[in-house]
C-alpha cells in the first residue's frame, strides 16, 4: 500500500505517464529495427579507429585503477580507526573520501572537462578520483573485517606501524583488497565509456561522434563492441578472481 | 622507554643473536603475479594512453568552476 502510495506520488511530482511510454512503444521499436538495425561492418580505417578508441579505455581503467588503489590503500590505513596510528583522524579522511565518492564520475568529468578540455587526462583524472574514494572506503571496510587479535598480538610483542601493517594487515585483507580492486576496474571500463562521452576520451567519444553525426548503424556496432568488451572484462576478472582467492 | 622490535623482544627472550626466518604458513603465488602484472599493465596504459601531465598539472582555473554559494540566482 506505501509502495503504491510512493509510486503514486512520485508520478504526480516528475509527471512521468504509463501510457504516454506505452503509447511511443511503436516509434521506439521502429526506430531501434530501421535506425540501428542491422549494424554497419565498419571499413578498415574506422574499425582501426573504434579498436583503438577501446585500448584507450581499458587503458584508461587500469591505469586510473591501479594508482588509486596504491593511493587508496596508504588512505585507508589511516581511515580506519583499528588501524591508524591517529585514530582521532580517521572520521575526517572517511568524510573527505565520502565527499569525492558522492560525487559521480561523469559530473567529476564535466568539472574537469570544463578547466582542462578534451582529452584521456579528464576521463583518467575522473576515474581516479572517483576509485580512489570507492577503494578508500572499501579497504577501510576490509580492514575493520579482520580479527583484532591479530594486530594486537603483533603491538604486545612491539611491532611499529608499518610491522603491523606489513605482518598483520596486508596477509590478512590482501586477497579482499584484491577482489575489490577487480570489482572496480569492472567498473572502470563501463564508467569509462559513459566519462568518454563528456570529453573524456576513448570509445564513448566514437560512440557519441556516430550518435550526433546520426549514423546510427555504426552507433550500433560500437554499442556491440562495447558490449563484447565489457562481458570479456567481466570473465577475466571473474577468473582471476577465483586464481587469487584459492 | 622506546619499546623493542617484535623480533629483539623474541631474541632476548630465547637468547637467540640471529635474526629470526618468518615465513607464511600458506603461499599464493599468484598475488605477487598479479601484483608485478598490474603494475607493468599500469605502466603500459599511461604510456599508451600518452597524457601530457605538465599540462594537466599546469592547466589554470581548476577553482574557477566551482562558484560560491549564492553566486548562481535562478
């Protein structure tokens, strides 16, 4: 009955009609069979330009992956209040890392885009700030997961820091910082598609370009290339996954 | 008092003078691979990807865009 109500309210505010969707139901279909149906093979110079256009997204994801998750991982141990030696400090770099995450990765790129222009570096700046704040609240939850006992024991016998760090946390939480690390390149690769759109580079650009020129045929096969892509990403991952968690 | 290394208090406990092996009990080897593969996938992408860093360290107005509260009337 709430969810009816909520339903009913929420439809009232944004004016958004079942029936209007329902009643474009046919110009919808029609313009997904005509437009984009079938997908154009592209020619060799354009298929050369979409392949390379992907590379820079990929690369465009680990790259921006794998700094913030060196940068992450150094933040989070003064995150969480198990592990830092400032535990008083540990609320203000959570809310400081919770403030970049807030923020989506496609606003950060608009930000970005609008003072440094088109380019790879606005989709890698994007994508780094917007991992890095993920990776840091991920890894303080890692942490914060393990046994106290553990890091106790090594401070009983007079382990610094950094000992307790490198004995006691890092064989601890590496394989979970690991499965994070992967989520978030997954993530990467789609996010760098929509980031590539605004400016940023890469496949979502080509996409974009294909989109606004109305050729939608070649739209088409880029959105299929990105698709494949993205699947292939997903099962790498997923295996690699499974080999570091054994 | 500083307190002593995890390993001296060992040491001066069971009179050792040696420095003591510490091993894990279980190895994955595929995390230092995955580790060392990353980093060199890292370093190819940013080489791949060929970001001219001075500029974008350089470039001016970062704040510019981000106006005070009350600046924008709508």
């Amino acid at each position: 009955m709430v969810i009816v109500l909520l339903y009913a309210v929420c439809s009232f505010f944004t004016e958004f009609s079942p029936q209007a969707v329902l009643a474009n139901l046919d110009q919808f279909w029609l313009f997904l069979s005509e437009d984009f149906f079938p997908p154009q093979f592209p020619t060799d110079i354009r298929m050369y330009n979409i392949l390379d256009s992907v590379a820079v997204t990929i690369a465009m994801a680990i790259s921006s992956t794998t700094i913030a998750g060196i940068l992450a991982f150094f933040t989070a141990l003064f995150a969480s209040e198990l592990v830092s030696p400032f535990p008083k400090c540990a609320k203000f770099v959570r809310g400081f890392a919770t403030f970049l995450r807030n923020i989506p990765a496609l606003v950060w790129a608009f930000i970005l885009f609008s003072s440094l222009g088109i380019g790879t570096g606005v989709g890698f700046a994007a994508l780094l700030i917007t991992s890095f704040a993920f990776m840091v609240r991920a890894f303080t939850e890692t942490m914060e997961d393990i046994s106290v006992d553990c890091l106790e024991s090594l401070e009983a016998v007079g382990a610094g820091f950094w000992q307790r760090v490198a004995h006691g946390i890092v064989p601890s939480c590496i394989s979970g910082f690991l499965a994070w690390f992967l989520y978030c390149i997954e993530v990467n690769v789609r996010a760098s598609t929509i980031v590539g759109m605004v400016g940023g580079g890469g496949v979502g650009m080509v996409l974009f370009s294909y989109i606004k020129s109305f050729n939608y045929h070649m739209a088409f096969t880029v959105i299929l290339i990105i698709a494949a892509v993205v699947i292939l990403v997903d099962r790498i991952t997923g295996k690699i996954r499974k080999e570091l968690e054994q | 008092m500083k307190e002593p290394l995890a390993q001296s208090t060992v040491a001066v406990r069971y009179g050792f003078n040696h420095k003591i092996k510490t091993e894990c009990a279980y190895q994955n080897k595929a995390i230092p691979v995955f580790l060392g593969s990353t980093a060199a996938l890292c370093v190819l992408s940013l080489l791949y990807l060929d970001v001219d860093w001075i500029k974008l360290a350089a470039a001016a107005g970062y704040g510019q865009y981000i106006l005070p509260p009350g600046t924008v009337r709508f």
